[in-house]
C-alpha cells in the first residue's frame, strides 16, 4: 500500500516522521522486531520461529509495500 510520509510534532515538542521503511533499513527492522520479540511474552512468535534472514525481511517488507490493504510503519 502507498504511504505518503507525514510529519507530525507530538506533545512534548519533538517531530517524528512516519513512513514506510527503506530496503536500506531492513537489518536494523529486523533486529528491532528481533528485540520486541526477545523482550516480550505478548507476541505470537519466538525467536525460533522469527527466521533471522535478510532475503525474508526484504520480501516480507516488499509483500506490504505491494499489498492493497496493508501496511509496514
């Protein structure tokens, strides 16, 4: 799904930018998913099931950026 990038300046004065992720950025997204999965007892995956490989996270990032009605933040 196309995304047009927003920026918005929340409460305390700081401005974020919301967006769709860069191929560039897919290890670092990885690895933050990767953390959030580690961290928590609320996801529906372990780490064994989350596969940490590059090629998936690229494909699964494209899977989203051609998707009608979803989207990747």
């Amino acid at each position: 799904m196309k995304f047009q990038k927003k920026t918005r300046t929340l409460k305390s004065g700081k401005q974020i930018t919301v967006r769709a992720p860069e191929e560039s950025e897919a290890q670092s997204l990885m690895d933050l998913k990767r953390g959030y999965i580690k961290n928590t007892s609320t996801l529906p995956w372990t780490l064994a099931e989350y596969p940490k490989d590059i090629g998936n996270e690229l494909k699964l990032m494209k899977e989203y950026r051609e998707s009608e009605n979803s989207i990747l933040l």
